[in-house]
C-alpha cells in the first residue's frame, strides 16, 4: 500500500480542512510513492500549493511517518492485522473493535485499506468508533475501473451514509478524483434524488467527516440508500393524499424532515401540501426557496412550481431541464428524455400508451395481489399496478439496460419503491441450461426482443432466472408479461399453477395467430380461463375460476383479432356481420365497445351508444372522451361536451393535445 500523488494531495486539502492531525492511526503500512525525479517534481508542485511552509526533505522517507508527523499527526500509530510490517496497534477489521481502541484517536486515516477487508459493515463501525469526539475520518479508496485490485469499489453513498450525522459525524470533503483533478461530490439525502455518476477512468473517492458527538453506529438498523428511504416515506404521503388523509400525509413529512431536514423532495412534498390544503403562505415559500437553493434540477420542484406559478426561488425559477414529466393514469412520467423515442412520447402524450395493460390491471388487480411483471419497459405499467397493490408487492424484470434505469428513474420520481430487475427471468429448465440468453436491443425499447426481428438490432447477453423461483421467493399470484414473443417459452416451460391472474401482451405478428391460439387453449387446460371482458385486443386478461366462453378462448382471441383486422382495413360490412356473431360475448368489454363505436363512426352511424356504454363499463381510454367530446359538440349539447372534456382534464391533466382539443370543440359548440 502506498500514497500516492492523488493520495498525498488528498491529505493535503484534508490537513487544510481539519487542522493538525493529533493523535492519529493509519489504516496499513504506507509507503509515500516518490519513486523518480519527476515524481517529485510532481509532489513537490502539490506540496508547495498546499503547505509552501514544508519542502519535500521535510517529508521525503520511504514511509509516511514523517508527512503524517508534518501535518501534526502525534502520536503516529500504524494499525494491521499483524505485526508483519511493523504495526503498533494489532487487530483484525473483519472483527468488532475491542473497547480499549474506542475513542482513542484524533484521526484515523484510510488509504486503501477497507476495499480489501471482506466483512466491510464491521469494519466501517470500528473506524467510526476509533475516532475520538472532535477527531476526524479520512479515507482514500477504489470507486471505479479497477477490478479485481480488492473485495471492493465504493458508491460514494457508502461513506454518506456511514459518517453521516445520524451517527454523529459532520461530513466536511467529499470527492471523486479522476483524470488528474477532484470532483466535487454531492449526497443523495441533500438533493433528494440518486446521483448516478459515470467516470472515464480509474476512480478514487476521498471523504472526511469529523465527529461531532458519540452516538451508538447502526444503532437504528443498517444504512438504506436516501433516495428509497425517500421513495417509501413520499409513497406513503401519496397513499395518505389519494385517501383524502392530508394531516397524515402533512405529519408523516414533518417527520421525515425532522430526521433529514436537508432533504429538498420532504421539502417539496410538504409545500404541496401546504398548497393544496390553502396554506400558500411563508413556510411554502421558504420550503420551496431551500428545496431551490439545494436541487434546482429536482423533478418534483419543477412540478410543483408549475402548478402553483411562483418562482422556483425567492427572486427566480430555475430553468426547466429537458426532461419533463406528464401524468399518466395515477402516475408522473418522464417526457422530453432521449431514451424514448418519439412515437413512445406521442403516444404518452395522448395518454395510449400501454392503455391496456393499464387498463386491465386497473380492473383486475388489487390489495392482497402480489405482481411479478415480464418486461417492465420505462416502468409505466409497473408504477399503475405499485398503486393497486402497493410497490412492495410489485416485482419486475427488464432485459434492456437503457430503459430500466428510466423506470428506476420514474419510480423514484414517484415515490413507488417498486424493485426493478435486470434480468430475463425464464422457465426454470431455460435458466438452468442458460445462465445468459441473448437479448435483441433496438432504439425503440418496445421492440427489444430476445428474438432478432431487424440487422439494425444490437445482440447482448443478460442473466437468466428461474420464473419458478421468483413466484415462490416473491410469493406471487399475479404475471404480467409483455416480452416481444417470449411469451412461449412462458406458458409452454413454466409452472405457472401458483398464478391465479395473467394479464399478457401476445404478438400475433411475431410468433402467427395459431400458436396464440394454442397458447391460450393451453392455458385454458391448466385452469387459467381468458375472461372474454377483459380480451383488449392483443392484451388479455386470464383468472382462475372465471367463466369460460362457451367457444373457447383461443377460437374468442381469434374472432376479436378478425374483427380488430376488419375494422383497420375498413371492410365495415364484415366487420358488422362478426359484431352481430360477438354481441352477447363482448357486451361487458369496454374495449371492444369502443372500437364497435369507432366502426359506427366511420360508416356514419349514431356511436354514441356504444361509445357512452363503454364509459359506463368505466373505460379511461383517452380517445373514448375525446370522441364523446366532439360528438356531443356537434349535436349542440354543450354539458355533456363539457364533461367529457373535463373527465379527460381529471384523467391527463398535463396532456398536451387537451388544450388543443378544447379549443377545437368550443369552436363546433
């Protein structure tokens, strides 16, 4: 082990913070790595920088004792697990720290050492707890692109979140450093989001804290990542605020705040609350003005300025970033982002995407259900079925390694802590014969697949997981699943007989309309039955127990995709004649009301029968108000217009198209 030039400048700047270094214990041997004339030319440039009051013949040795003795480090100890190399105080960091060496130095200093410890918990505690109140921590160690060299590269939230104040440290430097210069560092808890951080090259992190006061380290259970001990405590405030409880969701934020009072999403949430209980008084201003000052960029602010028109500071909003957000059912999304390409963003925007599934959980699932998805995509199904169900009972897998940090993104944005996998969980005998199965990457994420469709897709190897395995760990009795073609080896290779509830995209264009045919009559044998209800198109719906269509369900999934296919290509006669042949089965299905109204529509029929029937089956289908909309505008019957523009407003109020499609339907009225 050794100091190097980033190590020796980082003892520098940490002598410049903190002061003489007192009494001080170092982590291992260190030697003080000047091994040629230009290293200390190098050292010496460092040297003269931080302390021109030292020259290099003041520190030079083959070890650090006499740089730790320059930066007033005295008495100077050497801590190790032997006595190999000369150490004075002997112990084992993979132990706990016996009570003599508690409190016992001014400052302990680590460079290097705790990536190689392997029971890393024990020792970051024994650390913490050598250090004397008004002493310091400082360490040096691998963040990143050196595999391999030790047990371990640390997050920068390790050391956050260890020598924190919870645990009676103050932390005073905190840095990456890398290409030859430190980058300053910022704690996920202070600006109320994870900040993912890619480095070009071999990574070090440096941090110091001084301790403030002795307090019992883990006391209160082990450190959880800021951003989901955030995301828990905003999905409880939301579920408090969907339930009308605002005096719940008000104190359970003064609560969190009072324990992280730097947190800027605690500050944001409690201001909307504030705002919409009609309190837009100081306290919101001064929240909103901190929750400025420390995150300017956070989402959550951003929406809240929007809807409350004030500044995003005392004196000036910050400016928007390029990524903002639009609701979706009960859910905030992303838009704006490059990862979603451009037919995706429209289709969010006019509120269709992922319609059906969404619709169909809506319908399907609830409280007591707990949700394994296939393909979770940017998380929007996800994040609908986490407010069914709640976001610890939802668990869901993704292949492409782009698209799930944004669903990572929009769950934390959401406070739903819904647990995202990067994996492709498969049959059991899939995942034991392949432990890595290569997925197909494109552009647009939806049509990622684990089948090559297109040149243009890019092949990559993801894990595998027995499908089995999870249900049971997750205790899971419902699947959703919409994974490009997969869906065979699902229902062919996978015990599914603890799933009570199916809901699945299958892609008729992918793998033909007789094998979809053959997988839903199969899965009818093993007692998953398609509720004829809940057959939207190419998303279905199977339950246990649910009364089966007398034709079958293959034969039903059939005739609704002929009809789908008649309707598109415009052959209204046939498409009639199949209607009369479906009338009593689809008479409950929302969708398929719908899409008879559209037909009616097109051939100029009255369709608000069907289309008003749908709405009574309790569709939210964002093109079902838009079409009640204008055809209540050009009968003149201007409430009715009204409130179908009104129910869209309540179901997609940050919509794009509304404003645009009020104005067009005033104009008919």
């Amino acid at each position: 082990m050794g100091i190097d030039l980033p190590a020796f400048e980082f003892l520098l700047k940490a002598n410049a913070e903190f002061g003489d270094f007192g009494s001080t214990v170092v982590l291992g041997r260190q030697r003080l790595l000047m091994r040629d004339e230009n290293a200390r030319a190098r050292f010496g440039a460092v040297l003269e920088r931080y302390r021109p009051d030292l020259s290099l013949d003041d520190i030079a040795d083959e070890n650090v004792d006499r740089l730790i003795s320059a930066l007033g480090g005295d008495p100077y100890q050497v801590m190790d697990n032997s006595a190999y190399e000369g150490a004075q105080v002997i112990h084992d960091l993979n132990e706990p720290l016996p009570n003599e060496l508690k409190g016992k130095f001014d400052t302990v200093i680590d460079i290097g050492t705790l990536e190689h410890v392997f029971n890393i918990a024990t020792a970051m505690k024994s650390v913490a707890e050598a250090v004397r109140v008004g002493g310091q921590f400082l360490c040096l160690n691998i963040a990143n692109n050196h595999l391999g060299h030790g047990f371990w590269q640390f997050s920068p939230e390790v050391f956050f979140r260890t020598f924190s104040p919870a645990h009676g440290f103050e932390p005073r430097l905190a840095d990456l450093y890398y290409q030859g210069a430190f980058h300053p560092l910022r704690d996920p808890l202070t600006i109320g989001q994870r900040d993912p951080i890619k480095t070009p090259g071999y990574t070090y992190v440096t941090f110091g804290a001084r301790k403030s006061e002795e307090r019992d380290m883990f006391a209160e259970g082990w450190p959880v990542q800021a951003d989901y001990v955030a995301a828990w405590t905003l999905f409880q405030v939301r579920s408090a605020e969907r339930e009308g409880q605002m005096e719940t969701a008000e104190a359970t934020l003064r609560d969190a705040l009072a324990k992280a009072p730097e947190n800027p999403a605690y500050m944001v949430a409690l201001a909307s609350v504030l705002r919409r209980t009609g309190r837009h008084d100081n306290e919101y201003s001064e929240l909103i003005g901190c929750a400025s000052e420390a995150a300017p960029d956070l989402p959550s602010l951003l929406n809240e300025l929007k809807a409350s028109g004030k500044s995003g500071t005392a004196t000036e909003q910050p400016p928007l970033p390029s990524t903002n957000r639009i609701d979706v059912g009960p859910v905030s999304l992303a838009i704006g982002d490059p990862r979603i390409p451009e037919k995706t963003e429209d289709a969010l925007k006019r509120g269709r995407y992922e319609f059906k599934e969404r619709e169909i959980a809506r319908r399907m699932l609830g409280k007591g259900d707990r949700v394994i998805e296939l393909g979770a995509g940017m998380g929007v199904v996800s994040l609908t079925i986490a407010t069914l169900v709640g976001a610890d009972a939802v668990q869901s897998f993704e292949a492409n390694p782009v698209i799930i940090e944004l669903a990572r993104e929009n769950a934390v944005a959401n406070g739903l802590p819904v647990t995202f996998r990067h994996a492709i969980a498969s049959p059991q005998v899939v995942a034991e014969q392949m432990p890595h199965i290569e997925f197909f990457v494109l552009n647009s994420f939806e049509a990622s697949s684990t089948r090559q469709v297109s040149p243009t897709q890019k092949a990559i190897q993801v894990a595998t997981t027995s499908l089995e395995s999870e249900i049971s760990i997750h205790r899971a009795n419902a699947l959703v699943c919409d994974i490009e073609g997969f869906e065979v080896e699902i229902i062919e290779k996978t015990d599914l007989s603890g799933i009570d509830k199916f809901i699945l995209e299958i892609h008729p264009k992918i793998i033909g309309l007789d094998d979809c045919v053959t997988l839903i009559d199969l899965l009818e044998e093993r007692g998953l039955i398609l509720r004829a209800d809940l057959a939207f198109g190419d998303v279905i719906a199977f339950e246990r127990g649910a009364k089966a269509a007398e034709m079958g369900g293959g034969a039903l999934f059939a005739a609704l995709d002929e009809l789908e296919a008649l309707i598109r290509s415009k052959e209204t006669d046939r498409a009639f004649a199949k209607v009369a042949e479906l009338e009593d089965v689809v008479n409950e299905n929302a969708y398929v009301q719908f899409r008879i109204a559209q037909l009616e529509q097109m051939t100029g029929k009255d369709s608000l029968l069907r289309a008003t029937r749908s709405a009574e089956l309790g569709s939210e289908d964002f093109l079902l108000y838009t079409h009640l909309a204008g055809q209540y505008a050009v009968l003149g019957d201007k409430p009715r217009a009204q409130s179908a523009l009104d129910t869209l407003n309540r179901l997609f109020p940050r919509s794009p198209s509304i404003p645009a499609l009020t104005d067009r339907i005033s104009k008919l009225i």
